[in-house]
C-alpha cells in the first residue's frame, strides 16, 4: 500500500492528511504556520519536523500547499523548507489557492474564494490550465474581507465608540477582555511593543462574527462585500458559469458572512468539497503518475 502526504499550509495553521493509494485518510495532524517569509525558515522547518513526527508510514509522495507562495516553489526555497524533513520519493510545493483548486476534484474550469487570516481569490479554465489570481496583496494593500479586515474594522470602531467620535458599541468591551486590557489605553503597549502578529489581531474577528452588535452586524456585510468585488474581477477571467468554492475561516465559521457574500457577488456558492488538504493529497498522487 502507498501512502500519499498533503499539506496545507495556511496563514496561521498548518494541516495535514496521510492518506492511502485509494484516498482514504488515515492519519491527521496540525502544526504552527509553515509561511516562511512571515515565520522564518527555522520556526517553519521546526512545524513540518513535528508533522513528520507525527506520521510512522511510509509516504510515496508529498504536497505541499503554502500561503508564502503564489505559484510553483523554486526549487531552492522547496529545498530550503523540506530537506531532511520527508523521506518520499516526490516532493512538491505551491501556493496554499492551488491545493484549494484541486480540492474542488475537477478536470473543468474553477474557481475558489478564501478568506482566512487573509484573502484571496483563484480560478483555472481546466487541467493544466495557468491560474488566475485577484487579491492576495496582504493587509496593507489588500486581504478585503479576511480576518484581519474584519478585526481591523471592528477595533476601530470599538476605540471610535469609546472616545465619542462613533456609536457606542460593546465591542469596545469585548476589545479589552481579549487582548487583556483594563481599559484601552493600555492598547498602546499591547499592539505596539512589540509589534503584534497579524494573526493574532485576526483572531478578534471571531468575536466580531459571534457579536449581536448592529455595529458588528454591519461590519460583516461591509467587509464581505468588499471581498464579493475582488472575487467577480476573476470570475471575469474566466469561462462563463465556472463554479465557485469557498474556504476559510471567514466562510466556515459565520453563515451571515457567507450570505453576503453571495448576496453582493450575485451567485450562490458553497464551501469546497473536501478541505485543502486533502487537495495536496490528490496533487501529491498526480506527482507519481
């Protein structure tokens, strides 16, 4: 029996799935993120060490979806992050959208939308096809509708609220309970010294997706629709009527976030298939054919 490793390496968490030569999973695990231009080459290296820790059969072949990439990793930088890591026959790596596409399980074309920590959209017209992005430009230029957009917009206008210059809002109090201040003033010291992760700002969108608050309510739609414009520029890239998927933590954990979604793009989509990870499994069988 074979056994085929995929990987799906995230903004902020990385999972795996060994799975056997007939797609049936047969171990899972998750590590820290494996995006190596944010977390470095040593703290990325030490997650896929634990991964392959956790793994006692013999993998045939192994693919690697990474969020540090927009296409097919150099094979310096694949070098870099794997070696001495996986003892397989293949290894393979590219972007964290290309695992999401074949997810999807089609020779077709396709497209999928993910909004995690942060956001971007992707398509193909077929097999073999080159692959279309939007988005994608990271939290100072883009990631419209990601975690981190949905926490940016919602902290300021918690501290909005809270100096007069907006609506009072509870998120000023759900702002200081998770980032562990009295009050916020000491935010300052929080966020700035030293800088904090992005992931960890993201993080507050989950209060915000779970919030009452009409503020809050707005928010999601907004954000939303923001991502709703970045996902129809690719959809006009390709051929009409190309199906489209969802996926991250925006999409899997807030049923209003997807619904405006849809609204604001015009079609009804719904979350992938199968997860990303088992997308790298597929594509890591494609690698021995």
């Amino acid at each position: 029996m074979h056994y085929y490793l995929g990987i799906d390496g995230g903004g902020s968490v990385t999972r795996a799935v060994l799975a056997d030569e007939l797609g049936i999973a047969v171990a899972r695990c998750e590590a820290g993120s494996i995006n190596y231009r944010a977390v470095g080459y040593a703290a990325a290296r030490a997650n896929l060490r634990y991964i392959a820790s956790r793994i006692d059969l013999p993998i045939r072949a192994c693919f690697i979806g990474n969020a540090a990439l927009a296409e097919a990793a150099p094979e310096g930088e694949l070098h870099a992050l794997t070696n001495g890591i996986f003892a397989a026959e293949r290894i393979a790596m590219d972007s964290d959208l290309y695992i999401a596409l074949e997810a999807m399980h089609t020779h077709g074309p396709c497209a999928v939308a993910i909004a995690g920590t942060g956001s971007m959209a992707a398509g193909r017209a077929g097999d073999g096809k080159p692959i279309e992005h939007t988005g994608g430009w990271g939290y100072l230029l883009g990631d419209e509708g990601s975690g981190f957009h949905v926490a940016w917009e919602a902290l300021r206008a918690a501290i909005a609220g809270y100096e007069g210059a907006g609506p009072t809002t509870p998120l000023t109090g759900e702002m200081c309970a998770f980032f562990g201040a009295d009050r916020p003033e000491q935010l300052l010291d929080i966020f700035y010294d030293p800088p904090m992760e992005r992931h960890k700002i993201a993080a507050f969108a989950e209060r915000v997706v779970h919030s009452n608050d009409p503020i809050a309510r707005d928010i999601i739609r907004r954000c939303a629709a923001d991502f709703a414009k970045t996902a129809r520029a690719l959809l006009h890239k390709l051929p009409q009527d190309t199906p489209l998927s969802l996926w991250g933590g925006m999409f899997q954990h807030s049923r209003e976030y997807r619904a405006a979604f849809c609204k604001a793009l015009g079609m009804d989509a719904e979350l992938l298939p199968s997860p990303p990870e088992m997308g790298a499994v597929w594509a890591a069988m494609k690698l021995m054919y």
